[in-house]
C-alpha cells in the first residue's frame, strides 16, 4: 500500500484520540482520581479487546506454534505500561491545560522522539536519517504548537 494511504489511516485513526483525552479527563474528575480512571479506561479496552479476537478468532487464540510466553522478551510487553502512563498523564492535563494544548504537545514529543527512533532504527524501524527537511517540519510543528497555545 502506498506511503501516503497509510499515512493517511494514521490521521484518520488519530481523530480519536483528542476525544478519548476528553473522556478519560473527566472520568478522572469524575472518579477523582487519575490513575483510578486510566485502570477503568484500559480495563474497559481490554474487554473490548478480549471481545474482538474472540469473534474474529475462529476457535480459542493461541500463541504461534513453538513459542511460550517465557519467549516473548520483557521489553516487548512494556508498551502497556507505557501507554498507562501516557493515558493517565493526559487525563490529569486535558483537565488543567486542553484538550488542543496536550495534544499539539503530544504531538511534538512524539515527532521529535519518532525522528531519533527512526535516525537510529531502535528496535529495527526502517532507518531514516534526520534531514535539513524534517528538522524543518519539527520545526513548524513546534511552532503551530506555540500558536495552539497562545491561542
């Protein structure tokens, strides 16, 4: 599939994700505590999750054959842990700062930290070298981070 078709399913799946900080915000209002909210909001996922590859499995999911879950190296499954801390932080900040100001912050970390990722091809991403190009467009996006901002 072409490059910009991807992309493009990226920004379309992205569109989510400033209302699920919305969400979880007030949920952690709500409950009045945060880290109380982020259980309930992956708990949630995970029973949607659970659900999904029940239906779409056909019979009872397995792990590939061969492979235990004492194969499966730990660094592999931290990404929930990561995403715990990224939900809960959210929902603490929609709150105080906005909905437009965590997520064009979101969106600068997460550039900066992609372009390192892909210069040094951690964990085997395609390499691509930082260039005069994308250090512009970091650029840019910092400071349509800054306008977001100041609104």
């Amino acid at each position: 599939m072409q490059s910009w078709l991807l992309m493009l399913v990226a920004a379309v799946c992205a569109t989510v994700l400033p209302i699920q900080a919305i969400i979880n915000g007030r949920l952690g209002q709500v409950l009045a505590n945060p880290v109380l909210a982020a259980l309930a909001s992956f708990a949630i996922g995970s029973i949607a999750l659970a659900t999904f590859i029940l239906l779409a499995t056909p019979g009872w999911p397995r792990l590939p054959s061969g492979l235990g879950l004492a194969d499966v190296p730990l660094y592999l499954l931290s990404g929930g842990i990561l995403g715990a801390v990224y939900v809960t932080v959210v929902l603490m900040l929609v709150p105080r700062i906005g909905a437009a100001n965590v997520v064009a912050a979101g969106l600068v970390g997460q550039l900066l930290m992609s372009m390192l990722v892909d210069h040094y091809a951690v964990l085997g991403v395609p390499q691509t070298s930082i260039s005069l190009a994308r250090l512009a467009g970091c650029g840019l996006l910092i400071l349509g981070m800054l306008l977001i901002q100041r609104g």
